[in-house]
C-alpha cells in the first residue's frame, strides 16, 4: 500500500484562514465584552436607569403626596432595588395593610397600597385620633375632621379602650355603620359602660365585654322598636329592654333633634362628673319604683329579644 502523500502548499493557506478567522472571533468576542460593560457602566450612570416616576394607587384616607413621602424608594433612585425589600420596609408605614410595588418599563414605578380601614376616631385634649382596624391609634391627630366613623370620648382608661377596639372590630358592618359616637359612662356598680349613640335616633347602653355580641343584634332589636312610633334608651346592659325619652328625659325628642342634643350631652359629661353621678341615681330610683310613663310605654324585656 502507498503511503498517503500531503500536499503542504495546499494546506499552508486553509491552516492561515483557520488561524485568522479564530483571531477575528477572539478579537470580536473581547471587543463586544467591553462594548457591554461601557454600556452597562453607562445606563447605570444614566436617567434611564434611575426612577423617573412613581404611581400610587389606594390613598383614600391618607393624601398621595403623605404615602410618597413615606416610600424607601424616590425618584432619581435606581430601578435596580429589590421589591421585596422595599415593599417589606414600606409596610413600616402604620397606615398600610398591604403594598404591591412593581417596575413598568424602562423607568416607571408603580405602587398599590391598601390603608387600614378606620373604626373610630378618639377623642382627647380636643384633638382627633385616628383608630385603625387593627386597634392601633394613630398618635398623630387629624389636622381636619370628618365624622365617617364613631366617635369615642370620655376614655380614660387604657384597659377599657383597648378592649371597646377589641370588639369594635367584631361588628358587622351594617351595625358599624349607624354608630355615631361612643362615650365611656362608667356606673357606680360596673365600670365597663358605654353609650352609643345611633345615626337612627336611638340611644344605647351596653357593657364592653359583651359589647360586640350584643350589639350584632341591634337591627333586628329595632325591628321591634318601630311599632312604638317613639325613640328612646335600649338598654342591654343586664338583659334587654327600652326605655323611651319621655320616660327618662321628660320630653318628646324627635330624631334630628335627639342626635344633636346628644353630642351637647356628651361634651357635658367630660367636663362635669357630678351630672352623670345625678343621672345614675335618677335610673337606680326609676328601677325600683317605674313611674306611670314607663308603664304606658311599656318595657321590652330580654325575651323579646331572643
């Protein structure tokens, strides 16, 4: 067999072209690295990699511009933050049930937040606080106020008021809603009484313990009240039974009228102790010893309640 015979003039110029063209992708390869990291080096340096706006959405009580103010991120900042990060220290924010932050193109943020329903506002030293569903109180007071939830007054004791939030948040909804004030009326026997007074002209008295389980019955309670064409006192304090405003105050109150001399009475009773003090002893007395008035009225007891 003839050995095989290699043409070396034929494979000197393939082997050059080889060597050029791995020399062209070698050189092509390094320059388009740096290529990269120029360009990388100059979009970080550059507005198009920093935040140009920030879009919120879900400020209802709070303003816009206060939620901003409270973001970890700002504009002029990079797009390149964490969002988990930045939406676990937004939630820092006492304010925010939930944040949802994303990136929108090259460099628009948006942000979805979902703020604390309120359940009360509190009243102390003539400033409104904020009570938020979670029980905290804002120590903050409102600069401007508006009457959308209830109003306590008169609380002076920490334990009871952490308490009344307590069940405050174990309310349905629709009983919430006609709650125009909560004044903390502490008795000589029980030191838990409230008084609410009702969006619906009624008045109510109740304990904090057992506030919530009672007061989710106020509807149908009332259901039975409107025969009687007359407003009044629903007492649920031990058992459950009305007491009209004839009986307790000596005059016929309409609604509207009822409403606005209750907040008169409320104010009243912050400053002056020694009326409430009157006013207890008068009910003592009327439970012993009911007055005629009561009788043409008539008592709903527990049992039509249940």
């Amino acid at each position: 067999m003839a050995d095989k015979v290699i043409d070396l003039e034929n494979r000197i110029p393939k082997l050059a072209r080889r060597k050029k063209l791995r020399f062209i992708r070698q050189v092509s390869f390094i320059v388009l690295l740096v290529v990269l990291l120029v360009t990388i080096l100059w979009y970080r340096q550059s507005e198009f990699s920093q935040i140009q706006s920030i879009e919120l959405h879900g400020a209802d009580y709070k303003s816009m511009q206060y939620h901003l103010n409270q973001l970890p991120i700002e504009v002029g900042e990079s797009m390149w933050f964490d969002v988990e990060e930045v939406e676990q220290l937004a939630m820092n924010n006492r304010w925010l049930k939930s944040v949802k932050i994303e990136r929108e193109w090259l460099t628009h943020v948006i942000v979805t937040i979902e703020e604390y329903a309120h359940v009360g506002y509190l009243q102390r030293d003539g400033s409104y606080y904020p009570i938020l569903e979670n029980g905290e109180i804002v120590g903050e007071p409102l600069k401007t106020f508006v009457m959308d939830a209830p109003l306590l007054t008169n609380f002076k004791d920490d334990a009871y008021l952490a308490e009344l939030l307590k069940q405050l948040a174990q309310l349905d909804n629709e009983v919430h809603a006609l709650i125009s004030q909560i004044n903390y009326t502490p008795s000589k026997s029980d030191n838990s009484v409230v008084t609410l007074y009702m969006t619906d002209g009624y008045e109510v008295r109740a304990l904090i313990y057992e506030f919530a389980d009672k007061l989710n019955h106020y509807p149908s309670i009332v259901k039975q009240l409107v025969d009687l064409d007359v407003k009044g006192i629903v007492d649920l304090e031990v058992g459950s039974y009305f007491t009209s405003y004839d009986s307790e105050y000596g005059i016929r109150i309409d609604e509207s009228t009822y409403m606005e001399e209750a907040l008169d009475e409320s104010v009243e009773q912050n400053d002056a102790s020694e009326d409430e003090d009157e006013k207890q002893d008068k009910d003592e007395k009327k439970e012993e010893s009911p007055s005629s008035e009561d009788q043409s009225y008539g008592m709903i007891t527990s049992n039509k309640f249940a």
